[in-house]
C-alpha cells in the first residue's frame, strides 16, 4: 500500500516534542473561532499556552549561579520550529524546540534559558556509521517500525499540543487560497496510516517486540553517549528585544466569517517564516480591504507586533503601512531595511548643522602645523568604479638604498564628528553603513561621506597614515603613524590597476586611464602600483608562514539596469591581484598602531578579535568550532600551523572576543577594520589612536 507523502516528523520518545509531531487542523489562516478554542478550560477561563516569564531578580540570581543560561536567539530560517542559543563553554549549540519553547522570543533577541532534564535533550544523527548511535534518531518517514505507537500517540494527542496549536499558524498555507487541502489531507492520510497499523497491529497480536521495533518506544537517552545528545532548554526571560518587531508580509481575513474576531481583525501573514502570524485591528487596514480583499492579495505591508500575551496563541500588532507591490524593487528594499531595524531616514538638520556649512570647505591653518605635509608624494585611491566614498589611499616611494617607502592614508572622518555632538550620537545609533545590491545607507551624511572626508584626487585631505620603510622581500625595516595631509593624484579603479599588473611593461594610453595630478605621471602611478604588487606578494607569502588563515567565499555580482535598477544578470565577483595588493596594505595599516596603543594602554581593540589555541599553545591546541573541541597536537609553533589546521577543519570555527589574537593576520594584537565609514568601531578606533600618535 502507497502512502503519498505527508513530510511527517515523527519524533521518538525521550525527545522534546515540537510540532515536527504533527500539524493540527487549526491551519494557517485560521482563528480561534474556526473551531472550539483549544485554550480554554472545561470552566471556559483561558489557560496559559505559555510559561510566565522569571522576575529580574530570579533571572539575575539565576544567571549568577550558573543554573540559567543567557545567549542570542537564531531561528533556523527553514524550520522555524527549530532554535539555537550559543553555548557559553563554545561547545555545541544549545537547541530549543518549537514555539512554546521559545516562549515569545524571536530571532536575535537576547534571551536567558534554562536547560531541561537530560531525558528531554535531543537526540541528534550520528554523522557517520556510528553502531552505538543507530537508531537513536528521528525518523523522518511513518515506517511501520515505529508507527504503531508513535502515529496513535500523534493521533490522541495532535488537538492538545500547544506546538501544534501555536505553530500551525506558521505554516504559510491558506484554506481560502486553495491550499488549505493540504492540511486536510495531512490529516485523512494519517488517519488512514492509523487504520493501517492498527490492522497489522491485529495479525501480529501476541508476537515479541523486537529490540529493534522497541528502539524508539523505550529509548532512554541516559544509555546513550554524550556525542549523541544535544543540550535542550527552554526561554524563561527576555533580556533584550534585539528583533525589530517588525515584517513584511500580506492581509488576509479571518477564515471564520462567524466569529466575533472577523468583525474587528484581520490576519498578516509574514513573509519571513520565523516571524508568528499576528493579528491586526480591522481600522488600521485599507477601508475597503473587508469588501474587496483580493485587491490587496499582492501588496506588501508592514506590520509591529506591539503585544503577545502568555495566554495567546496569536500575536497583536498594528499595521504600519502600505509599500506596495511585492516583487518591486523600492517596496521590497524598504521591507528588508524595516524588518533589520536600519535607520534609513535622512539626517535631521540638527545633526547637518555639525558639518562645515560653507563650501568648498578648506583645511584651516592650524591644522598643516599639527599634521605631516605629504602632498607632494604619489598618492592615489584604488577602488571599485563605482565608488564615491573614497576612504583609504595608497603610496609607494622608491628610497635610495632600493628599499620603499610604502605608506597606507585613511580618512580622518573624526575630526568632523566631535565626540558627544547630535552627528556623534546619530553615528553610534546607526552603527554602520548598510550596503545593498543598487544602494547605500550611510553611517554618516553624504556630505562627509563624499565631500569632506572622501580622499577625491587634487584636493588636500586630512588623513592617518601608516608609513613603512620595506625591503623589496617585505621585511619591515621601520615604521611610522601619525596625523597627515594628502592631496591623491588619481582615483584608479581595479580594473586599471589590473592592466598595470598584467602589462608590467606596456605603455597604457592616457585614454585608458584616469586624469593624473600635473605634479605626476602615469609612468610614475604604474611602477608604483608594480611596486606595491610585488612587495604584497611577499607580505601574502609571509602572512600564512605566520600561520594567516585564508578565507575565500565566492561573492555574487550583479549588473543593473542604469535607469530601472533592475537586475539584469548575475556573475561570480573575480577576486584578482589588484584586489590582494590594496587589501593586503589596508590590512596591515591598523597592526603597528594596535601594537602601540596594546604597549601604552595595555589594551587591544574590542574589534576582530577571535581565539587561535586552547590554554596550552606550547603544547597541544584545541580549535574551538560550532560542535566540539579538536583534541589533537599540532606541529611546531602554534602560529605556524594554525592556517593548515583550519584548512583541516573545514572551516568549521567559532570566533570569540575574549581572546587578543586576530588571526586572519596572524597577530598576537587584534586589529581594527581601517575603513572609517562603514563602522563607528573604526571611528571610535582613530580617536584611540590620537594618544599615541606622533608627528
């Protein structure tokens, strides 16, 4: 006999129950008034479907002791029933089942849990052909082997799971769309698949149960060894509501005609799965949504949930506004800044009124006294073509004795942003600049941005600089950081610096290449750019002698439609010499003064951190990852293998900030990002540096 296929999950015994038991009748679009409220006790008094949360007191208690564990919350976007909190030992995750374990919390919230019997704990899939392990996983199909017990057990209790309940409102199907046969379906099916074991049931009256059609009934997880189990817990408090409470999503009404609910909510249906169904008040919906609902099938909304009650299984929100079409590219773009809490309003005149109001702005006198003059030397920017905040530049001199003098030049977007002003307080706010496939939101006004700070060519620019004295093998021979004054001589794109690599000898044509400063020449920017290639490779080739880890994802590219902004095809982004030389120096600029602000201060930066060994380098080194702790010994110095050991890993590795190392670099210092406008980190980072810094 076929079955068609249902997607049931039946768990086995012994692990938490979610609703990847079973999905109730109670589909999605429905409301309480489609059948008999299964909240409601035989006294007709609602009953709580959700655990009250701890007081601050018992929470803070809680997490002194070490019996409450606190962490941020990820939803696994897929499976919406399935949650993760970070282990604080960095072992593997501690997973949370289903909804009502979760308790109201939503994804990336700081949340403090607490763990639950071992007996409940999960009950994971071995990864190879573990023999002790077989067989204490969940199945994934109703095989006969443990339908029998598990598909009754489905059947007589799917109406009262709270996760059933709660969690069928996350299904994204819709009985008024047509798709609502779906869950009926569902349900005939196991009825049938009930009616089928149960018959066989009878022929096999009075036969043994084997130890193996026994595995799932009587499993006890106490038998089985720690490797296979999973820390399980459930939310008891939220710290932090890090989610926006925010989502785009679609107005539905109510299935339930009848109900009193239909005369004064309709149902929003979120777009991101992870987000519950909330209902919305019928007056903050368009005023003829009731009479012609499917005039709104297709536009987009936003919605805030404002409250979720402990003995709801609904979320209330209020509708925010309309965005339009779904699929546009405008209304889509908002829906995603929206739901990620990014500020894209423009900047208040408060916040603009810090900025120079006269333009062309100049460099007062003052400051060529406090700051190193180099506008005299070859500097130049190379960035993407399309780049309009010009943030780092780039030189290479040639010194008598055949070694270069090679410096790295950022933008001192500080000393437009005084610490404490409204600009200050909005930059903090705003925390970094967002970028997206055919736009920006910046961190700072465009003004600073691409006028004041942007490094732009012939114009004098305040800057920090990084100079080193280098042999042509890379050896640091003396170095420099302080306040300057730049004045670039071009803006080079990759793609030019590319040809200058390739044809180390041709003679590009001016056509081909940027207006250069009159100060300057081409000939002059190509060998310096045939310089600073060459002194990168042996930088690149000493970085992983010091252990450097190489981390190459593939980025997606896509090309646009000038006027619509459209996407019109997509393509692999070729990551090529142009890019290693430039991104080698820019990660090599914040070392030297991280190392002197760790000497001064005795600090290192709160940026980029991550941990390389366990608590014996001399020794053996555990790499921490996402599962378990690597017991092995590597060979030599700790640095020196820590790049073959995470190719060994596969990548698999958990970054901490609470160790100094930074190791994409291979430092014993971490070392910041050296763009100032993307993060306040990095701004925050130059005013540390002011201390240290020397003329």
């Amino acid at each position: 006999m076929s079955h068609p296929d249902y997607r049931l999950n039946l768990r086995p015994l012994g692990t938490p129950r979610g609703v990847s038991s079973l999905a109730g009748p109670c589909g999605a679009g429905a409301s309480p008034g489609d059948k008999k409220s299964k909240s409601k006790t035989i006294r007709g008094k609602k009953k709580s479907v959700f655990e009250t949360y701890l007081s601050k007191e018992d929470v803070s208690e809680g997490l002194k002791r070490g019996t409450l564990i606190q962490g941020v919350l990820r939803i696994n976007p897929k499976k919406f029933h399935e949650a993760f909190i970070p282990s604080p030992d960095g072992d593997r995750d501690i997973f949370i089942d289903g909804v009502v374990a979760r308790n109201r919390a939503l994804n990336g919230d700081l949340v403090v849990v607490n763990l639950l019997p071992e007996e409940q704990w999960k009950v994971i899939k071995p990864e190879s052909n573990d023999k002790e392990t077989e067989g204490a996983y969940e199945s994934d199909l109703p095989e006969e082997l443990c339908g029998s017990h598990l598909l009754q057990q489905s059947l007589k209790g799917y109406n009262d799971s709270p996760d059933v309940i709660i969690e069928a409102q996350f299904d994204d199907s819709d009985s008024e769309d047509g798709h609502g046969n779906t869950q009926n379906a569902l349900i005939d099916g196991v009825k049938k698949l009930s009616v089928c074991v149960h018959e066989k049931g009878k022929e096999d009256a009075g036969a043994p149960v084997t130890k193996d059609e026994d595995t799932f009934m009587s499993q006890d997880t106490r038998a089985l060894p720690e490797k296979s189990l999973q820390r399980s817990a459930k939310v008891v408090y939220i710290l932090e509501k890090k989610h926006s409470r925010a989502a785009t999503g679609f107005l539905k009404l109510l299935a339930d005609k009848n109900s009193e609910l239909f005369r004064k909510y309709a149902l929003f249906s979120p777009s991101d799965h992870r987000v519950p169904r909330v209902y919305v008040p019928l007056k903050d919906c368009p005023q003829d949504f009731v009479t012609r609902p499917k005039d709104y099938a297709n536009t987009l909304f936003i919605c805030r949930i404002v409250d979720w009650r402990e003995d709801s299984n609904f979320a209330l929100g209020q509708l925010a506004k309309s965005l339009g079409q779904a699929g546009e590219i405008e209304p889509e773009t908002e829906g995603i800044l929206t739901e990620y809490g990014v500020d894209f309003s423009d900047f208040s005149s408060e916040v603009l009124e810090c900025l120079p109001q006269g333009l062309p702005w100049t460099i007062p006198p003052e400051e060529f006294s406090k700051r190193r003059d180099l506008r005299k030397d070859c500097v130049f920017t190379i960035d993407p073509s399309t780049a309009r905040d010009l943030d780092d530049a780039l030189s290479c001199k040639p010194i008598a004795d055949g070694n270069f003098e090679v410096g790295v030049h950022i933008a001192d977007v500080s000393y437009f942003v005084p610490e404490g002003s409204s600009l200050d307080k909005v930059a903090a706010e705003r925390a970094t600049s967002v970028y997206l496939v055919q736009k920006v939101v910046p961190m700072l006004p465009r003004l600073l941005c691409e006028e004041l700070c942007s490094l732009n060519p012939m114009t004098d620019k305040l800057t920090f600089s990084v100079i080193w004295t280098l042999t042509p093998k890379g050896k640091i021979l003396s170095e420099w950081f302080g306040q300057t004054i730049i004045r670039s001589c071009t803006k080079l794109s990759y793609e030019h610096a590319q040809s200058m690599i390739e044809g180390p000898t041709r003679k590009i044509p001016e056509k081909e290449l940027p207006p250069v400063s009159p100060e300057h020449t081409s000939e002059e920017v190509h060998r310096a750019v045939l310089n600073l290639h060459g002194i990168a490779k042996e930088l690149r080739k000493q970085r992983f002698v010091d252990g450097a880890l190489r981390l190459d994802q593939l980025k997606l590219a896509f090309t646009l439609d000038h006027e619509t902004g459209l996407p019109q095809g997509c393509h692999i982004y070729e990551y090529r010499d142009s890019n290693k030389s430039c991104g080698r120096k820019m990660l090599g600029a914040p070392c030297w003064p991280v190392r002197e602000l760790t000497r001064e201060e005795e600090l290192c930066s709160p940026v980029g951190a991550g941990p390389l060994a366990g608590p014996d380098e001399s020794s053996s080194t555990h790499l921490p990852t996402p599962q378990y702790w690597l017991p092995f010994r590597m060979p030599g110095p700790v640095s020196d293998a820590s790049g073959d050991s995470w190719d060994c890993t596969g990548g698999r590795w958990r970054s901490s900030l609470t160790e100094d190392r930074y190791h994409c670099l291979g430092l014993r210092v971490s070392a910041p990002p050296s763009c100032p406008f993307p993060g306040f980190s990095s701004l925050y980072e130059i005013r540390r540096r002011e201390g240290p810094c020397r003329k």
